[in-house]
C-alpha cells in the first residue's frame, strides 16, 4: 500500500484504532522492497529496528484508556525515513553517500532525531544522498543516482534527493531532509512538495555538531501538507542555550488563518545574474496572479546583496568545514586524506578549505552578518519575499556533465593558487547553480523560507514558489501557505504509477 495520505492522517488512523503501528510500518517495508530497485532512494534498511519499536507501540497502545490517547505524539506510529547525512541514530549506520564512510555506525543519537523519535516516528531506513551533501542532485558515485518518480531520467534534486523521491512515491509518508543551501528546498520544487527551511536556531542541533557549517545549514523534513508541516515545526521547535544559535519558541498553538493581506516583494532576477527561465518567469506570473486574487499587494522588489560575491563567500565556508571534517578522518584513520578517497567535487572543495586563511574566513562570517542586516531590514517594509524555488524543473540525469578541461584542472586543483581554485570551484558548479541560484542566501542569513508546489509545465513536471521572510517567521510563511492550500493551489499528490 503506498502513502497517498500525510503523516497526520496515518497518526489519526493509529488513535482510532483503524490501523496500528506495526501494520504500517510492515506497509513501508513492503513499499520500500517493491519500488527501491527502481528509485534508489533508500540506501540503509532498519526492518527489525523498526519492527521491534511498532510492536512495543502497540503494546503500549493497547494498555491506554480512549481518554488517554490524546497524550500521544502526535506522530504516534508513523513509518519515516531519515536522511543519511547526519541526522544519526545509535548503532544505525550514517554513511553520508561516501565510501569513505561505509563502515560508520552511529555511537550516539543526534538531538535532531531524538526530536524526531519523540514525536511518535518509527525510523524504518535511510534516504541516498550525494556524497556530503554537496550537490543539488542526488547522485553520489557510491550509493548511484536517485531516480525521480515523476520521470525516471531526471533526478529529484539534491541533497535531500532520495528522501523526495520516497515521499513522492508515497512509500513513506513523511521524510526527514536538511538544508544548507536549498537541500530541502531545491528537491521540494523538482518533486511538487511542501520544503520549509527553518530559521537558524529553530530546530535542535548537537550534541555532535552545533554549528553546522557555521549555522548555514538546518534539519527538518519535506512534507504533503501543511498540516503535517506546521505539527512537525511546533512539535521540534526548541530554545537551546547549549547551541550558539537560539531563537525564541513560537507562541501560537493553532495554525489560524491569515488575519489581513500581506505585502509581498518579488523579484524576476536571479541573484548571481544568470536569466530567469522561460519556465520560471511563467511561475511567477502565475503565482502573482493567485496572491493578488487573494487579497495581497504585490510589488517588485528585492534585497541590496551582491549574489555572486555571497556565493563565493558560501563556498569558502563549504572548503573550511569540509577541511575541518576530512582532518578529523585523518585523525581516525591515522592516515592522510587522498584523491581516491572520495569524489572529485569533494576533492576539490577540500583542497580549496585548505587555503582559506584564519584572516579570510573571519571576513566571511562579518560578511554574512552584513547581508542578514540588509535582508532583516528589507523585510520591515515588505511581509514576504517571492522567487522561484528553482530556475527550472527536475534536470535529466545528464544535465550537468564536466568537460574534460574542467575535469583535468580539479584533478590537479592542489597545484594551483588560492584564488585559481576559488575560481575553478565556482566553474564546477556553475551550470548546476544556474539551475538552483534562488536558496542560497537564505542559508547565508539563517532565515526561513519555503518551497510550495503552487506550478506545473505544460509536461506536468512542478515547479515550486520559494518565499522567505525575517528570521523566525515560519508562522507566517505557513499561514500563507495554509491560505493556498485550502485554495486548492498545492498539489503534492504521489505519483500514480512508476
């Protein structure tokens, strides 16, 4: 049985006693079994982990009085999948789409997913990944490339890749994601999903890493609804005072209904330049068009960043955190890192974090602190900020194939200058960036932002709207979201068949 519902609606069957955790979960593993060889999404099974875990629900479930069952988590029972990268369960492997990593079990489990736990979830597998999370495709050399369910020759988008096309497919109905430029975002616009990147601050990190790269880059889920969305956000939000990054909780126990219009800025520019698609210009007069029919004043306008220069300064603190990781690899394996020890990307982003100085990366954060003072201050004047989500559909497999020069210069990155790699680092993702430029900054800033599936092409391919606001303005973005999705404009329906 696939999952054509959300996550909500199987907790509410459990509570009512129409199903029970473990003949779901026995449904995920069959789904999982049945479609995986196709999609390649799930790359770690924990069958008898999470068979175990619904027997003991179901033990549990048993010995409740009806009076009690509001009690439970609100996800009580529910299959999920976690994403392999991080997000780490005792004694569970987390490989992270590396070979490097291949024998790696979990010794203790992530905040992040006792969270998860917490809220009812069984952990029934782990979704495929790139290889550190570095790309915005699924398609690590390791675990194989994620085919979309929507169309088997294009990938679900990356990082969270494998965790977009499961839900898509409707083996399980909710996954966990993370986002450090777009990870949630860019698949929930290739996939037609609901992709919240949460505010810095919002969701439990530790106790492994605290700071993940710097705070750019969050976990949280990729949904079907905004129900499920907004539960999740109210179940995990947290106050910290462990983490460097803490935000006050939201305080509001309903998602009400948007009280007044809202005054919402769009831009039909890409931040690094490169033009807006035919596809996404088509996106966003669509959505203009639906939120003006609702009430919303809508003008064009943006925030005053450079977008190249925030760029190159993203993929300065992507180099540092890799060098500092991969040292910690040489530490364990007693060994120093090589070529052959990982793909030719995270090569290269590793030779580049070996250069930055002390100096230079001091200078990134002041800069990063700069633009969240611009963007803070733009959004006193305007509710919202419209984009596309991505600059176009799910890319065919192929799409952002190297030339051979190109190849040759990254094999060889070691032997050129700091500012030569910087540009050959900006040349390895530059057709892939063009695809996918609207994310980034949010990460940089530490504010929220959504992808919705508000569009689709004349091929039926979805292509989502991003909106962002200040930080810690998730309320908001889900009020505007519940306003279109109980106007029939989201459609994160499952496939009908692979």
């Amino acid at each position: 049985m696939l999952f054509k519902e959300d996550a909500t609606y199987y907790a509410q069957l459990i509570k009512s006693g129409e199903t029970t955790a473990t003949e779901l979960v026995e449904k995920a593993i069959q789904n999982i079994e049945e479609w995986n060889d196709t999609l390649n999404a799930v790359v770690h099974k924990q069958y008898e982990f999470a068979r175990s875990i619904a027997n003991r629900f179901d033990h549990y479930f048993e010995q409740l009085d009806t009076g009690s069952y509001g009690d439970l988590p609100p996800f009580f029972g529910v299959p999920i999948l976690l994403k392999d990268l991080g997000q780490n369960q005792t004694g569970q492997k987390s490989t992270s789409g590396a070979r490097l990593m291949d024998q790696f079990e979990a010794t203790q489990t992530d905040n992040f997913t006792k969270s998860i736990e917490s809220a009812g979830f069984i952990v029934v597998g782990r979704t495929n990944v790139p290889e550190f999370g570095f790309k915005n495709v699924s398609d690590s050399e390791w675990t194989g490339r994620v085919n979309s369910p929507l169309d088997l020759k294009r990938n679900p988008g990356g990082s969270s890749g494998g965790g977009a096309a499961a839900l898509k497919a409707g083996i399980v109905p909710i996954v966990t994601a993370s986002d450090g430029g777009g990870s949630i975002r860019i698949p929930a616009s290739f996939s037609g999903l609901i992709g919240l990147k949460t505010s810095r601050g919002r969701i439990p990190v530790g106790p492994s890493d605290y700071r993940s790269w710097q705070g750019a880059s969050v976990n949280f889920a990729l949904t079907k609804s905004v129900r499920d969305t907004w539960t999740l956000l109210k179940w995990m939000q947290t106050e910290q005072f462990e983490a460097p990054f803490i935000l006050p909780r939201i305080p509001h126990e309903l998602l009400e209904d948007l009280e007044q219009p809202l005054r919402i800025a769009y831009s039909m520019n890409t931040p690094i330049g490169q033009p807006m698609t035919k596809e996404a210009q088509n996106l966003m007069q669509e959505t203009i068009r639906v939120l003006e029919s609702l009430g919303h004043t809508l003008v064009e306008a943006e925030p005053e960043i450079d977008g190249v220069k925030a760029m190159q300064t993203y993929y300065k603190v992507n180099g540092v955190e890799t060098a500092s990781m991969l040292k910690g690899f040489e530490q364990v394996l007693n060994r120093p890192m090589t070529q052959d020890d990982m793909e030719l990307m995270s090569w290269a982003i590793y030779q580049l974090g070996l250069n930055i100085s002390g100096v230079e990366y001091s200078e990134v954060l002041s800069y990063w602190d700069d633009i969240t003072a611009v963007s803070e201050a733009f959004f006193k004047d305007y509710d919202l900020l419209l984009m596309p989500a991505t600059n176009g559909p799910a890319p065919l497999h192929t799409a952002f194939a190297k030339g051979d020069k190109l190849l040759n210069d990254l094999r060889n990155i070691e032997q050129f200058d700091v500012q030569q790699q910087q540009h050959l680092v900006w040349e390895m993702f530059a057709e892939s960036l063009a695809w996918t430029p609207f994310t980034q900054q949010m990460n940089l800033t530490g504010q929220p932002a959504i992808s919705l599936p508000v569009h689709k092409l004349d091929n039926g391919l979805p292509l989502g709207a991003q909106f962002s606001t200040r930080k810690g303005g998730e309320y908001l973005l889900l009020q505007l979201s519940k306003q279109l999705e109980d106007a029939g404009y989201l459609d994160t329906s499952i496939v009908d068949t692979l």
